[in-house]
C-alpha cells in the first residue's frame, strides 16, 4: 500500500508517500501493483493539492470517509491510470482535467460519489469487468472512451461530450434504465454491444 501524506505535493514525489497511514515516507511511488490510499492522516489544511504530472500509476484509489480536504490537480496532457478499482467516499475536489485510465484485467468498480471528473474517462482492458456506483458526470467538453471490456453503468446518470467505442476490441456495455446526457451522438467504431 501506498498512503499519501504531508498535505500539498506532487504524486511524483517519494516524500508525500508511505508504507503506512500517517507514517514516514521514502517509500518509492506508486506502480500498478500498489494501492493508493488518501486518509484522515493525508492532509493538515483545507483544499491542500496533490498534483499528478505526466502518467500517474496504482492498482486500488481509496478516499477513505474521513478525507475532509484535498484538490486533485493536473492538466489535459496528463493522465492517472487505474488499474484496479475506485472508491472515492470522503470529501476531495477534482480539478484535475487530464484522462483518468481505467485499464487492466478482473473485476473492478468504480465510485466517484461527487468527486466528479473534469476530462476525459477511458476504459480499456480486454477481460476487465467494472461496475460503475455512482453517477459520471462529466463536462460538456470530454468523452467516455471505451476501447475494450465490459462496463455495467446502468441505473445511473450519466453527463458528457460523447460516448466513444474504438478499438476492434469487443465491448459490452450495459446502460440499462440509465439517464444519458450527451452533446454528441454514441460513436461506435469495431465490435461494441450496447
């Protein structure tokens, strides 16, 4: 595991992260294999920014319920890739407005809760099954992309630009009793089943 700690920093650097809530750091940065964990002992003062810069990487994201503070920031050339699941359930504001990657292979779920994105969401993995908990909404100005697995977002609302299948790759996708809030039409591009 990998817990975030010292309030304001950047996700590249090995002295905002440790082996343990609250403990010391040097611990290197998260890879895939990690869990990523923001907690009651991540942040000392209000709206305290982590920034992720070029391609940032974990298995698991959890925002534990007592995160009363955080800001994730970033711009549109930068990318958080997740290969395992989120869970977002305390309080953090997203002015993050890079691509948030859900890749990899299993069985996976996905809470944003309010911390809603601000650029575009991928998901690509061919034997990945994620079942979204929460409404996405996303702005008017990014994409859903979905370029190979299966995604379960049915019952849920659902906010952005567009809906996009690419890849050849084939995609299930259930948005059964959902409410779709797009600007542009679904674009389906190789084999999706929606």
């Amino acid at each position: 595991n990998r817990y975030w700690i010292g309030g304001v920093g950047a996700w590249s650097d090995i002295s905002h992260w440790s082996a343990t809530s609250g403990g010391t750091s040097g611990v290197p940065i998260p890879t895939i294999n990690d869990d990523v964990i923001f907690d009651g002992n991540s942040f000392y003062d209000n709206d305290q920014s982590i920034l992720i810069s070029g391609t940032s990487r974990c298995n698991n994201l959890t925002i534990t319920s007592d995160v009363v503070s955080g800001n994730l920031v970033g711009n549109s050339n930068d990318r958080l890739e997740i290969h395992g699941s989120l869970s977002i359930l305390g309080w953090m504001k997203n002015n993050f407005t890079g691509e948030i990657s859900f890749v990899g292979t299993g069985t996976k779920s996905i809470n944003f809760n309010t911390t809603f994105p601000k650029g575009t969401i991928r998901f690509n993995g061919l034997n990945s099954f994620w079942t979204l908990q929460s409404n996405l909404l996303l702005p008017f100005t990014a994409d859903i992309i979905i370029e190979a697995g299966n995604l379960d977002a049915s019952q849920h609302f659902i906010q952005a630009k567009g809906i996009v299948f690419q890849t050849n790759a084939l995609k299930n996708v259930n948005l059964s009793n959902s409410h779709l809030i797009l600007t542009n039409a679904l674009a389906k591009i190789g084999r999706a089943h929606v």
